[in-house]
C-alpha cells in the first residue's frame, strides 16, 4: 500500500509536518512529504540540516513496521542501507558513519533523523526523516566536510529529484522487509558498510578525548569501541567522533 505525497515549497521540518499530519488526521503508510527547503530541518540531538532550496532531497517517510521496541534500531539500519542501495547505482561507494549519516569520500552526503512512536512492545510507527544532498555544489563549513550526488559523479546536469526520491522509496520498502524477518541480518549487513571500521578513531565524550578501533554496532543500535582497557559499547549521544579531514 502506498500512502499519499505531499510536496511543500517550504516547510519548517518535514518530520514536524509529517507528525502534524499523524496527530490531527491520520495517515496511511507509506505516506511521503518532501520540501524544497526546510526552515528548521532537524538533525540528531537539536542540530539542524542545512540544504540549498531547490537543490536537494528533503523528505519524510511514514511507516508502520513490524518491528519490535528491541530491535528498533534495525529501522535505521534499512534507511541507510537502502541510500547505500540507492547511491551504488549511481557509481557512489558510501559507507555509515554511526549512528546517522552517510559517508562518500569522507564527506557526509546524507543523514537521517527516525522517530518512533511506540506503544507497549512494538514500533506502532515510524516517522523517517532524510536529508540526501544531490544537485548542491558549493557548501557551507560545517564540523563535518559535506558532499553532493552531482559533485561525486562530476555530472554536467542536474539529477532529477523526484526520480531519485521513488527509486529510494523502492529500495527501502526491500529493505524494510528484510528487517522485518531478520533484524540481527539487516544489522550485519551495516557492519559491512560501517565507516572507519577496524581504524583507530578519536571520539569526544564532552571534553574528554576517547582513541579506539570501530568494531561494529550492535543490534540495539550501541558502538562497540576497542579501547586500552577492553571493549566498551556507546549510545547515540553518548561520543561524537572527531572530523580529521576537514
């Protein structure tokens, strides 16, 4: 089933628009609101998303998965999973920068914000967020390098948005199922895709520096990190993982 689509010229947050929708009249799965800019586009933990209007893709995704409150981060292991899908076929080797972006050339060419509305054990929905930069090509200095479909494949022309927008779409409805039958798979198959994996990194835990080799990510979304002192997991929020080549 395919839910409606809404496209807003402008839109303070398209997940905040997308959960208005939800809270006064419902809506079907699969439903899509997308935006040329975004006045307040949302990221993790307060930031926002910054985007050229126009330029870029800026959507919302509602879902209503059949997933367990255990296992919600496989969510996010589909959304990232099914950009990789999407920017593989365009030429675009990306990997996932834990917990919510999406690396090319270690620049960030995309990130994500999910949110989930949950009730007693299971996911009663998902609201999905995704910022995926694709025509823009000069950017802003930001804490992490960003990148661009059009700038990664030196293409002359501009991308056709909303082609790119259903091919994702397909891609995720794949991936969402995946998840739906096998959580633990669909997590290990991020790890094959996981930045920096088996390099010594440098986290920031507030003030205070943190060196260790990326491991993997656990099926309950934590970053397993070797450190001197043994092996220690971290939540989203808990580190934020140094830029060293901007």
């Amino acid at each position: 089933m395919s839910g409606k689509r809404f496209h807003l010229s402008v839109v303070v947050s398209t997940n905040l628009y997308t959960t208005e929708l939800l809270s006064h009249s419902g809506i079907e799965p699969w439903t899509i609101v997308s935006a040329d800019f975004q006045s307040g586009g949302k990221g993790q933990r307060g930031r926002t998303w910054e985007s050229e209007a126009g330029e870029n893709l800026t959507f919302s995704v509602f879902i209503k998965p059949r997933i367990r409150v255990a296992d919600q981060y496989c969510i996010s292991a589909a959304v990232s999973l099914s950009i990789l899908d999407l920017l593989d076929d365009y030429g675009c080797q990306a990997c996932i920068k834990w917990p919510n972006d999406i690396i090319v050339n270690d620049h960030k060419i995309a990130g994500l914000l999910i949110e989930n509305q949950l009730k007693g054990s299971i996911v009663e929905s998902s609201v999905i967020g995704v910022g995926l930069n694709i025509n823009q090509v000069h950017f802003n200095s930001f804490r992490w390098p960003a990148t661009s479909l059009k700038l990664e494949t030196a293409s002359q022309i501009s991308f056709d948005r909303a082609v790119i927008l259903e091919a994702f779409i397909l891609r995720l409805k794949e991936r969402m199922k995946e998840a739906e039958k096998d959580g633990r798979q669909i997590v290990e198959s991020l790890n094959e895709h996981l930045y920096c994996q088996g390099e010594v990194v440098t986290f920031l835990q507030n003030d205070e520096v943190i060196q260790g080799v990326v491991r993997a990510v656990t099926t309950d979304g934590q970053l397993l990190l070797s450190e001197k002192e043994g092996i220690k997991a971290y939540s989203n929020g808990e580190i934020t993982l140094k830029n060293t080549f901007g």
